[in-house]
C-alpha cells in the first residue's frame, strides 16, 4: 500500500502517458469544483466506512460523478487519501502553526488553540477520524509507517520552529527543553484530546486545550528560571 501511495502522488499532469483531456470546455472549466466535492465524499465515505472498506464506485455516486471522472483527477483511493490528509487534515494545522509563528505578544495563542481545537472537532470531524485512522493503518504497515513517521516529522518541525519565534517574541526563549520536544508534547497532547472527543462527544472542554498548554507554557519558564537561578 505505502509503495503505491509514493507511486500516486508522483504522477505529473500532461507527463507522457498521462491521460489525455477529452472532457468538454464546461467540465475543464468545472475541474477544481469536482475535484473538491470528490474529495468531500472520500472523506464522507472513508468516515462512515472506514478506509478498508471504502470503494471507488461509492465514493464517485455520492459525489454525483462518474468513476472515470474519478479516476480523472486521482489514481485511486490511495490517492484520494494523501490529498485529504495534506489538504483538509495537515493545512489547517500549518495554518495555527504560520498563526502561531507570526502573532503579536499580546494575543493569546492558547485561546486561538483552543477556538481550533473547538471549530475542528465541530465542523470537521470526518477529518479528525480520517487521519485517526491513517494512524492505526500506519502501526500496521512498516512502509506506510515510514510514510506517516516523516509526515509527522514534518509537522513537527514547523511547530519547533514556531514555537521558538513565539517564545523570543515572548521574550523567553526555550532554554530548558528542545523545541521539537515540545513540538511532540503539544501535538500529542491535542491529538490525545481529540481521540477522547471523538470517542466521547462533549467530554472534553474546549478551554481544556488552553489551560493545558498554558500549564505547559510555565512549566517551560519556571523550568528555566530555575536552572537561570542554579546557574548564577
């Protein structure tokens, strides 16, 4: 499967031996609408279904379009998948992440969490259990593992490195702890959060998200006072 899904995802528009448009000018025209409501209906599918048990032919009739117009715009349901988890799972993560790297001092970005926390779960739920189970599949599978493991790594990475600009916006640069470290705990924290959310609906706060990153926060700058006071 993960061999595969590298193979979908490298496969160049107008390259030769790609399929050649014998559409009509109208549905050209109409290539990104259809595009995006065959991705709603993979993830409504793949929601009410689960991945394994997910079909092309369901997912195209709930669109309203034919497999080959399926087929048109993806290879398959492996790349139905990476196009949900890059576009409608991981971009609104780099979107808080860009919010969390550029914010003024003065905005809480605890509370912006929580809101997208809050906002996430409510509106785009289908998502959230979409890459929940990305995750179970990738436990079993070394290949798509490997895949999810540098995906992961990616992610993190861009919430180290917008965590430090906060903190030196902030004026508390992150001394006690690695960013990425921090990165981990706070990704895993919210994950964590919203498995018991999905599981639970209601159990968890929205403020909950907050006021545990808030207690994180000042353990990170009671942490590095404390070393800051042993130290002089």
């Amino acid at each position: 499967m993960a061999a595969s899904l590298k193979r979908s995802r490298r496969r160049p528009r107008g390259s030769e031996g790609a399929r050649v448009d014998r559409r009509t000018r109208a549905a050209r025209a109409q290539g990104r609408e259809g595009r995006d409501e065959l991705l709603t209906a993979a993830l409504r599918v793949f929601a009410r279904r689960g991945y394994r048990q997910a079909g092309v032919d369901e997912i195209a009739s709930v669109a309203g379009y034919s497999k080959g117009a399926l087929y048109w715009h993806f290879s398959g349901k492996e790349d139905l998948l990476l196009a949900l988890l890059e576009e409608r799972v991981d971009a609104p993560m780099r979107e808080l992440v860009e919010l969390l790297e550029s914010a003024p001092p003065d905005r809480d970005m605890s509370v912006e969490a929580s809101r997208a926390f809050a906002r996430r779960l409510a509106t785009e739920r289908d998502a959230v259990l979409l890459e929940r189970e990305y995750w179970t599949l990738a436990i079993r599978d070394p290949e798509l593992r490997s895949l999810y493991a540098e995906r992961q790594a990616q992610l993190r990475g861009a919430m180290a490195r917008a965590l430090e600009a906060r903190a030196r916006h902030l004026g508390t640069p992150l001394k006690s702890m690695p960013a990425e470290d921090v990165a981990r705990i706070v990704m895993s924290i919210m994950g964590g959060l919203a498995v018991d959310e999905l599981i639970e609906p209601g159990s968890v706060r929205p403020e909950l998200v907050s006021e545990t990153l808030g207690l994180v926060y000042a353990g990170l700058v009671a942490r590095a006072a404390e070393r800051t006071s042993e130290a002089g």
